[in-house]
C-alpha cells in the first residue's frame, strides 16, 4: 500500500509540474496553447497524458457514453481540407470548434445536411488523421498529419500521370461481405486491426473492375490474405490486359509492408538473406560487424507485400489508395448501384449479384470512373495549394515566435 502510495504522489508531482511549466509559458507570452474550446485537448496536454488516457479517465468517472464513429464521405471530407486551407491562408490558428461552425456553414450554404454533433465530429476528423501537430518547439497546430498528406499527394501525382498514358487500364481491387440483408460492407472496415478475416455463414466476393466492367471475381468462405493471394496469382492476373495499373485499398487482406527487423543476435545467414531480400550489394566475405552495419544503414527500407510483387512481377504497376480515401475508387459507386438494382433473389444470390454486375451499362462504368478522375483532380489541386499557403503560414509563425516575446503580446 505504501508502495502505491508512493507511486500516485509521484504522478501527481509529474502532471502539477507539467501544467505548471506549460501555465509559465502561456503567461510569459500571454496567449494559450491550445484554444480554449478544446478542453479535453487542453486538459490533455497539461497534464501530460495521452488523449486516450484521458478518455479512459473519462468513461470511468462519469456516465458519458461517446458515439460511435461515423464515416465521413468525401465531399464533406474535401470540404473540412478546404476550410483548414482557408484558415492557413487567412493566417489563423483553427481549433475543433471553429472547424466545426465553418463545415456547418459551408454545408448550409451548399443546401445540405450539416454534420453530426460536436464530440462525433471531432472524433471523426481525429480518425482522419487531422489533430493538433507540434510544428516547431511546444507550438501546436491543428492540421492533417503530414505523412497522410505526402502520402496521398505522392498517389495523386503518381495516378495522374499514368492516366496520360492513353494506353493504360486501370483496375480497381475490393471484396465485400455477401449477406442476405443486402448490405455488401466492406469486411475490413468493420476490423480493420485484422489480418485474417473470417465470415461464418456468410462469404466474401473478391473482385476486380475497371471501366469496362467486372473484370473477374471469386466467392469465398474463408478471407485470408492467403485466399486473396492465391486468386490474384492463380485466377486474376490471367485476366488483366499487358501492361495496367492496379490499383488496392488498404486491406489487411491485401497485405501491408513490413520489414523484418534484425538485431546483433541474428546469425550472418539470416543478416546475408535480409540484404538479398532488399537488393543491398554486400559480399559472402564480410564479417559480423560489417553485415549488420549494412542493415542499420538499410533498415528503413520495407518489404514489398507479396501480392505486389507478384502482380509487379507479371508486367503490371500496383498502386494503393492514399490513407483515408477509399472514395477514390468506383467500386463504392458500383456497389450502391447493385443495391439498388437487385431484385429479390429468384434461385441463387451470387448468381443474381454476378447477373446485376453484367446489366449494368458500360456507360455507367466509365461514369464512375470518371467522377474518380474528377475527384482526383480536385484533390490534387486542393494538396498543392495546401501545401503552398501552409508553408507560408508556417513560417510567419516561426518569424512571430522568433521575436521579443513584448512583441507577441495580443492587445
């Protein structure tokens, strides 16, 4: 008991030292971290806890029960990137709750439904990777992790320029859950901390489109990233034109890029294999020592997953979909339309999914990927003017932190 005692009395000395030095340096600059809104953030980060902690903290202490998390669609996605550009270029600080008055307006305006709730809202941008980001010594900002930024500009650029290549097909790669109810989710969605997902009574549809329509696909009852592999390897990769672009989500089932770590505990046989396996020169005559000094040097190269090597393997490019934006691939438009377009089951569900897939207009197919190509524009055009009004806004707040601190000071 006095152990524990002890240890809470510690931690208590470490969360009042930690508000205490973050109060001294709000008062020397007279403005606060974070807005004052955002309570639960600034709760959060004066006490020196995780946010998750502090939610912990918060469910056991009192009957708030959190919603559960709610998907944002694209257009309202886009929309909040637009409202934190307007906000850089503006040069304000947005919060939480600023964003979430802007987004309501612009909906508003635009004639449509404003979002859910404060607390839904805010956890949803969380989920979408938008937080407040340390930019510069305890400066915080409220803006997209740059990673899922420079992430999906990279995808956009990349995809852009291959869809000049007039000679390329591009083919989209999903699975959904084929239930009676009609719903078709996407299994990874519903877990996505899953690797192997599996589906009890019902099955799984692995399928591949493009503008021309479904292109192939494989009922399954079991949905492993084995199962997936081998219909891409053995069935799939026979049905693809010379020379295209695939283009996956970000399924577990379509594996994930990882690299084996190696430590100076490895043998030189298994430090030689993970060299040969990331195409590093070394030579069968280097010692212990050199081997791993190579690795250290390599080790922030990742594995390619398999199922990218073997479609790259057999003369096609892979492209997954940027963090965040599995909107930008028709098959959500498709299967709305099979939901739409289904009638009651005669004989056999997959028969009739299949039938509903072959009814629907190749018009309708190069619609959809049309609306992806428009959608990707948009996108790109909004992460380029981003990234141009954000580097200035950046630097205008370091110039401002780099002044007497008199000068800093708000009237």
């Amino acid at each position: 008991m006095e152990v524990a005692e002890t240890a809470s009395e510690q931690d208590t000395e470490k969360i009042l030292f930690s508000i205490l030095k973050t109060c001294e340096w709000e008062a020397k600059i007279n403005r606060l971290k974070i807005p004052l809104e955002d309570y639960e953030d600034r709760a959060s980060y004066y006490a020196g806890i995780s946010k998750m902690k502090l939610q912990q903290i918060l469910k056991k202490n009192t009957s708030t029960i959190y919603p559960k998390m709610n998907t944002i669609d694209f257009n309202t996605h886009l929309l909040i990137l637009k409202c934190l550009c307007n906000f850089y270029e503006q040069k304000k600080i947005p919060s939480f709750t600023i964003l979430y008055n802007y987004v309501n307006e612009f909906l508003t305006n635009l004639g449509g439904e404003p979002v859910q709730d404060y607390e839904q809202f805010a956890q949803d941008v969380i989920t979408l990777s938008i937080d407040y980001q340390t930019i510069f010594n305890d400066t915080k900002l409220l803006m997209e992790d740059p990673k899922i930024t420079f992430q999906r500009y990279l995808y956009l650029k990349k995809i852009t320029q291959l869809r000049q290549e007039k000679s390329c097909i591009f083919y989209y790669i999903s699975e959904r859950i084929i239930d009676k109810n009609y719903n078709f989710d996407n299994p990874w969605k519903q877990n996505s901390q899953t690797d192997d997902i599996f589906c009890n009574k019902e099955c799984i549809l692995f399928h591949a489109v493009s503008k021309t329509g479904l292109v192939n696909g494989l009922f399954s009852y079991s949905a492993t990233e084995d199962d997936f592999y081998k219909w891409v390897s053995d069935i799939l990769l026979d049905s693809l034109h010379p020379g295209s672009v695939v283009v996956l989500d970000n399924s577990p089932l379509h594996g994930r890029s990882k690299s084996k770590s190696i430590t100076v505990f490895d043998t030189k046989s298994d430090m030689k294999q993970w060299l040969r396996n990331h195409n590093v020169p070394h030579s069968d005559t280097m010692n212990k020592s050199q081997l791993y000094q190579l690795v250290r040097k390599h080790a922030d190269i990742e594995e390619i997953p398999r199922v990218d090597q073997i479609i790259k393997a057999n003369g096609h490019q892979v492209l997954r979909l940027p963090t965040h934006f599995e909107d930008l691939s028709p098959v959500e438009h498709i299967w709305q339309d099979i939901k739409t377009n289904l009638q009651e089951p005669k004989d056999d569900l997959h028969d009739d999914i299949l039938s509903t897939f072959a009814n629907i207009p190749t018009e309708s197919y190069e619609l959809y990927e049309n609306d992806i190509i428009e959608r990707e524009n948009a996108l790109l055009l909004l992460d380029t003017q981003i990234d141009n009004v954000l580097d200035d806004f950046l630097s205008d707040l370091k110039d401002k932190a780099s002044r007497p601190v008199e000068s800093m000071a708000i009237e």
